[in-house]
C-alpha cells in the first residue's frame, strides 16, 4: 500500500454491552391508555486501538416513562472495529464521528427493538438519525466556544 492510498476497512460490529431495566413491572403492564414518553440519548466514543485502526462505541439508551414512573430502560453500546489509513485528520475525524456511527445505528436499533419487544412491551422502532448533522453541530458549537474563548 503507498503512502497515499486511501483505505476504509470494517472489521468487525458487535455488541460491547447491553442492558435492560424494567423496574415497575407487572404494575406498568396494568396501566390503561399507556402512552409513555420515550427519551433517545446518544453517546459516541472512539479509541485508537492500532496505528490506523479505531474502536467506535455507539451508546444508544432508550428511557420509557409512564406517568412519572420508568416504565423500562434499554441500553446497548455497538462497537465496531474499523481500518481507517491514508485520509487527512479532519476526514478521519469526520469518520469516526458520523459515518462509522452511521455504520453501527442499525445494529443498535435492532437490538433496542429485541431488548422491549422481548420483555413484552409495545414495539420500539428508533427513526433514522442523521450523525453527518449532528457531528456538524458539534463541530459548530465547539468552533463557537473557541471563538467566545478568544473574545474574553
């Protein structure tokens, strides 16, 4: 391979850790007319493991609540190995922090999906996440601290 071929590898997507809480059960299951609020958090982290080789760990935790009750929590963190050489840091960056995370979501949302259809609540189906969007805000509103930074 010469210096400046670029190379994107998965390596491999598994699961890194999983969890489910049901913590008011059987009572939530008598509720009538459930209708929870469901909150979605993110989390994405990434490690170099090998030179050009990174870890990126999706965390995807849904959090079902009835009438101020949590109804059930469901956690997975996906994981993938990927091979990433000959791109310049801005572009690795941007992999590691939207388009590997893009790899990994339909994983985590078919394991959420599992996770509450099996412990016998309604289905869970996560929608779409735009991670290009979402590292473009983060990238904003780090340049935007940066900048009142250097103001004060």
């Amino acid at each position: 391979m010469t210096e400046n071929q670029q190379r994107f590898e998965i390596q491999r997507i598994y699961v890194k850790d999983l969890s489910f809480e049901a913590p008011n059960t059987p009572q939530v299951f008598l509720e009538q007319n459930w209708q929870p609020d469901i909150t979605i958090d993110l989390n994405i982290a990434h490690n170099e493991v090998n030179k050009g080789v990174y870890e990126v760990i999706l965390t995807v935790t849904a959090t079902a609540k009835a009438k101020e009750k949590t109804a059930f929590l469901a956690e997975v963190k996906q994981a993938g190995v990927f091979a990433i050489n000959g791109f310049e840091e801005t572009q690795v960056n941007h992999m590691l922090g939207a388009y590997c995370p893009n790899v990994l979501f339909p994983y985590a949302r078919e394991a959420i999906s599992d996770l509450v259809a099996r412990s016998s609540f309604p289905q869970l189906l996560l929608a779409p996440i735009n991670f290009d969007a979402l590292y473009q805000q983060q990238q904003d509103a780090l340049k935007n601290a940066d900048e009142q930074k250097e103001k004060h």
